[in-house]
C-alpha cells in the first residue's frame, strides 16, 4: 500500500516544462497565512483533532508536533501542555510558532529538519501529532512509523480528504490542458496505517475556515500554484468566475488517530 501511496502522490508532481516557465516556486508557503490560522486556532481552540490530543495527554505531559508550521495543531492546548517539540524544516514557520509559543507560556524545543530525518534527535512525547502534512510525504509508512515510536500513548493525524491542491483541478485544465489526478486520499492514509498493524479510527467535520476570503487572494496563490505570471491574475479572476468556482468550496477535514502501546 506505502508503494501506491508514493505512486499516486508522484502524479501530482508538474510537468517540467511547466515548471521551467514558473517566476516563483509554485510549492512555497506563506509563514503569514499559516500564521492567520494559528491564530484563529487560538481563539477558538476547538474541533476533534484538538480533543483527540487532549484526551490522551496526562496532566503536564508533553507533545510532538511532525511538520508543526505556525503551532495551529498544538498550541491551542495552551497551558495543559507540560512540553511542545515542535519539528519543521522552517526558520520563519518556527519564529512564528516560538513567539506565540512564548506569549502562551508554552515551554517548547525546536528540532529543525524533515521527518523523519530528524527523528534520531527527537524526544519521545506522550501525544505525537502531525496536521496537513501527509500529502507531503512520499514515503508514508517509514513517516508514521517514527512517528509512532515516538508517541507514548497516541498517534494524531490531521489531512484533507483529498489532495489539497485539488482546488485547482479546473484551472490546470482551463489553462494547461492537464487533468490533475483524483488520488491519493485520507482513506489511502487510513490503509497504509492500517497496513503497518494499527487500529485506526477516524472522524472528519468541514474546515472551519475558507481556504480564501478575498478573489484577489486566490489569484495570487493560483499564479503561483500554476506557474503563471502575477500579471495574469486578471485572467485567473475571469476564469475561476466562469467555472463557478467561487467562493471556493469548504474541504472536509479528517482526524485519524490510533494508540501507539
């Protein structure tokens, strides 16, 4: 199943000659939107992967945060965390999450690098948690294997249910002629930790904010997204109009979580 999984997350890769033509590079992330999330996390720290942590965490125990971003996935735990470590390859994602980490009085260890490369070099928590990451990882059972052994009670994942660049599925065709690809999904998830022996379960809700308030801000992220010009956001306007894409559909998130004993 690991070996569909990278087969199936290898179609979504960009035609090179696409991507030669790309001004910025179409994969980066923005540490302020992240950081919005985080945010908005923070003032309404809610929701079943939030909880999901929460019930298996002791009194003062600690959590591991696998491509943790701006802290959206843990900091909302707020003062019942005893330690975060937080893991991401990211110097501008980690400053946001230390600050506000530090305005929390959450005491936390940065390990700097992907997972799991880094795993050597990281502690062991009560609760490990990775949000939003999985479609960024090809080698999806050596990922959550670690991650496993580095949980004393519990495995937490938050992903999309699908792919989330699927959003533009439509502008790929409407401006490159490309059908994007349909897999892999949170279900394809669920079968390789299935496959590795554990007893997964699951509960998904829709994402509880927009992927985008504003046109202006789709088109900027589409231009990026699809190797286009920022002097084409006319046209992406135009034409997300015409395909009925706006505003854009909520997607479902999935919490899947197992016991790691």
């Amino acid at each position: 199943m690991d070996e569909q999984w990278r087969a199936d997350l290898g179609t979504w890769g960009i035609p090179e000659e696409i991507a030669a033509r790309a001004p910025v590079s179409p994969w980066g992330h923005s540490p302020a939107r992240f950081a919005e999330r985080t945010d908005l996390a923070l003032a309404v720290p809610e929701g079943p992967t939030l909880a999901r942590i929460a019930e298996a965490l002791p009194s003062g125990g600690s959590v591991l945060d696998v491509g943790a971003g701006t802290g959206a996935a843990s900091l909302p735990l707020g003062r019942s965390l005893g330690e975060l470590i937080a893991v991401d390859p990211s110097d501008a994602m980690l400053a946001e999450l230390s600050s506000r980490a530090t305005a929390l009085g959450v005491p936390t260890r940065i390990v700097r690098g992907r997972w799991p490369d880094v795993a050597d070099r990281t502690p062991v928590a009560d609760v490990a948690v990775s949000a939003h990451v999985v479609y960024d990882v090809p080698y999806l059972a050596e990922f959550l294997t670690e991650l496993t052994r580095h949980a004393r009670a519990r495995v937490v994942l938050e992903l999309t249910g699908r792919h989330p660049m699927s959003w533009l599925n439509p502008l790929w065709q409407h401006f490159h002629g490309i059908t994007r690809p349909t897999r892999p999904t949170a279900h394809d998830v669920i079968a390789v930790a299935e496959g590795l022996g554990h007893e997964v379960h699951h509960e998904w809700r829709v994402a509880p904010l927009p992927r985008f308030t504003r046109l202006d801000d789709l088109a900027e992220s589409a231009c990026r997204r699809l190797c286009l010009g920022p002097e084409r956001a006319d046209e992406v306007v135009a034409a997300v109009v015409e395909l009925d894409m706006w505003p854009v559909p909520r997607d479902r998130w999935f919490t899947l979580w197992w016991e790691s004993k």
